[in-house]
C-alpha cells in the first residue's frame, strides 16, 4: 500500500518463462518499439507477449534474465535496464534499455529483490 492507503503500482514479478509483470496492472515490462532492441529505448507497460510474438509478429522484447550481478538483460537485445542520467538517481527518472556496465564502480543498472 501506499501512504495514502492506494494499492502499489510497484511491485513486480519475475515470471518463469522470463517476464517481468507488474501485480497491479498485470501487465509486462516492455521495450518500446516493435521489437525495441536499441540504446536509449524507453521501457513500458505492455499486454503480456506470452506466445513469444510482439504485435507486429516479431519475437518479443518481454523476456529478461536477473544475472548473479544484479543486472537485468533483455533477451532479444542482450541489453540491460538502465535509468536514465549517469547515474540516474532522481524520482521520476525513465528506465530504458542501454548497453549493459559490468565493469563500471557506479552503475545504476543492479537490481536487488526485496
């Protein structure tokens, strides 16, 4: 809940087949575009791609994998989720889809599970 007593929109799941689900809108974490594989792509929600196809019948850009790093990499692109800004550290900053900084000492790209 929120302090205001509203249901969060900010818990997600991981999902076996690789998708990201937000539990309030049950919606995916998707890579804007049709599929999104480039630097800077915003990520959105999305209806689940289940089937593996986007709306344009392409492979879907919903599948990621949580790496022992902490990093989240999109499976089509290879790409991690970032925030934006170097680090972005602000409310309201956007996630995107970026190259992903294993050998960086300040990433904003590690995601821990609470």
């Amino acid at each position: 809940m929120n302090p205001n007593g509203s249901p969060t929109d900010q818990m997600w799941e991981f999902t076996p087949q690789g998708f990201i689900r937000n539990t309030l809108s049950g919606r995916c974490l998707d890579v804007s575009g049709a599929p999104g594989t480039l630097n800077s792509a915003p990520l959105i929600l999305w209806d689940c791609e289940t089937d593996g196809r986007s709306i344009s019948g392409k492979p879907t850009d919903q599948r990621w994998e949580l790496l022992p790093s902490g990093h989240i990499r999109n499976r089509l692109s290879g790409r991690c989720i970032d925030v934006a800004g170097a680090p972005g550290t602000n409310n309201g900053a956007r996630l995107q889809l970026y190259d992903c900084e294993f050998n960086l000492r300040v990433t904003d790209q590690i995601w821990t599970r609470y």
